[in-house]
C-alpha cells in the first residue's frame, strides 16, 4: 500500500460540484498512418493493456481510512477493468473545432468515479479530415507530477517503427487491506499528524497554486513563486 501524500490528499479534498482535481490532455491524430488505416477502440485497448504495467497508478485506486482519521492509501484495484476506463465517443458533423471543444467541455465535466482507479481515457471519432483525438482524464492525485503528455509518451510510440516494451514482471496477486487494518492505520498516525505536515510544508507550498479551490486565492500565486524560488537557491 501506498499512502497519499498530504497535497495529494488535497486534490482530493476540494473537490466540489464545481471543482474536479482531474487534470486532462487532448491528442489529434490522422488513423490512415495506423495499420489498416483506422483505429477503433479494441486496439487502444490491446495497445494500453499491453503497457498498462509501465504506468502502475492506472491500477490504484483509494482506500479510504474509516472515520477519515488519515489519508487514504492507493491499492492495487484486485478487480480491476480495462474496459472501464477506455471509451468511445464521436463528434456531430462538420466536426471542427467548435464541435470537439464542447464534446471534450461535457467529458472533463464529469467526475472520475472514485470507487475505481482515477483516469479514463476516450477515443474521439468524427473530426474533420477523417482525423480521431485521444482525450486522457486523470486524477491530479493519482499522478501529481506527471502530465498527460508524459503518460501519452510511455503508452504509445512517437515513430512508426515502434519500440520494444520490456514485458511486466511477474507480481503477486493485490492485497486488500480490511477496515480493522485501516483504522488500526489511521489510530497508530494521529499522534504524528502534527509533526508530519510541518515536515511536508516546504514540498507542498511551490504547489499551492496547482491546487483546485486554492488558484484563485488572493496571494496563492505568489505564495508558490517565492517557494519555487526558494527551494532552487
């Protein structure tokens, strides 16, 4: 088990009907590169399965811990589905712009279903020009420092000629831990709650205005310039 840190449990925190803490990055592509000329959604799928193993966050998903005493922990999601999190959508003719703009808007809109691991990804169809965008949703918690471009990058190829994908090493079966070993947990950490976010501040305030709710906020911006500053002296 890995527990969140204490800014990636407050990506998770401000979340609001108004506020989301996924972070999202949008690809356009010409399928007539891809073998066959066209790309549906099983490839993606056989494609992502095959590195799924080069981006382990893809398979954690949140184990809270009873009464919210502490932070929640990533565990390996023992039920875990591909099928789930990569989906198929199309854009209304003519397909420009406008139409893929707000069919994204109404996608990163949504919530990311925090019973599962936190990313989705779409494959969009329909663009002018016979073109398809790959559109990656991803929760900011589960990949704090890692951006869309980074998890397009280790998934897929930027040449035609490909690469060699090392195979994934064989791995235990997830263990899932039981509220009594959660709880007992978050007892055994509160006296060290204190003491532990004192020890964080200096890493969580360069970030401060990366956080959802807290952007907005009269001097959070300077607050995390002068601690990015700070921090490379």
């Amino acid at each position: 088990m890995r527990q969140l840190t204490s800014l990636d449990a407050q990506f998770l925190a401000v979340e609001s009907p108004r506020a989301y803490g996924h972070v999202s990055s949008l690809a356009i592509f010409d399928p007539s590169t891809a073998p066959g000329g066209r790309v549906c959604r099983d490839d993606l799928c056989r494609l992502v399965g095959e590195r799924l193993h080069l981006v382990p966050p893809f398979r954690w998903k949140l184990a809270q811990v009873p009464l919210g005493l502490d932070h929640p922990y990533w565990i390996d999601d023992p039920d875990f589905d591909l099928d789930f999190h990569i989906r198929e959508t199309a854009v209304p003719p003519p397909g420009g712009p406008r139409q893929l703009a707000e069919q994204v808007a109404r996608i990163v809109a949504r919530p990311l279903d925090r019973s599962r691991p936190l990313w989705e990804l779409f494959l969009v169809h329909g663009l002018d020009g016979g073109r398809i965008a790959l559109l990656t949703k991803v929760h900011h918690a589960a990949v704090d420092g890692m951006s869309g471009a980074e998890i397009l990058g280790i998934l897929f190829d930027p040449s035609c000629e490909g690469r060699d994908v090392p195979p994934p090493q064989d791995a235990e079966p997830p263990r899932v831990p039981g509220r009594a070993e959660l709880l007992a947990r978050g007892l055994a950490g509160v006296p060290a709650q204190p003491l532990r976010a004192a020890r964080r501040l200096p890493a969580a305030l360069p970030a401060l205005d990366e956080v959802p709710g807290i952007q907005g906020v009269p001097g959070a911006r300077l607050v995390s310039g002068a601690a990015r500053r700070a921090r490379r002296l």
